[in-house]
C-alpha cells in the first residue's frame, strides 16, 4: 500500500469518526429532550391518576 492511498484511508475513518460523533451528539440530544417532556407530562399524569 502506497502512502497516498494510506493517506486516503485515514482521510476516510476521519470523516466516519466525524459522522459518528455527530449522529451520537443528535441521539444525546433527542433523548435529553425527550427525558425533559416527561418531567414535564408527569406532574400531570399524577394529578389525573
């Protein structure tokens, strides 16, 4: 393997590295946002309950 094509590959798990950091940050954040409606909706479920 060539130094090009070896540059080539890391240039390539960088840019997996950088997608996978990102969806993982979404998931952080629409989990935290779904555990903050929760908090929200359950003082009212316990005043129906």
């Amino acid at each position: 393997m060539g130094i090009i094509e070896k540059i080539k590959e890391i240039e390539a798990e960088m840019a997996q590295m950088q997608k996978n950091k990102a969806i993982g940050s979404l998931i952080i954040h629409t989990f935290a946002s779904f555990v903050a409606l929760v908090a929200m909706a359950l003082p009212l479920l316990y005043t129906y309950l």
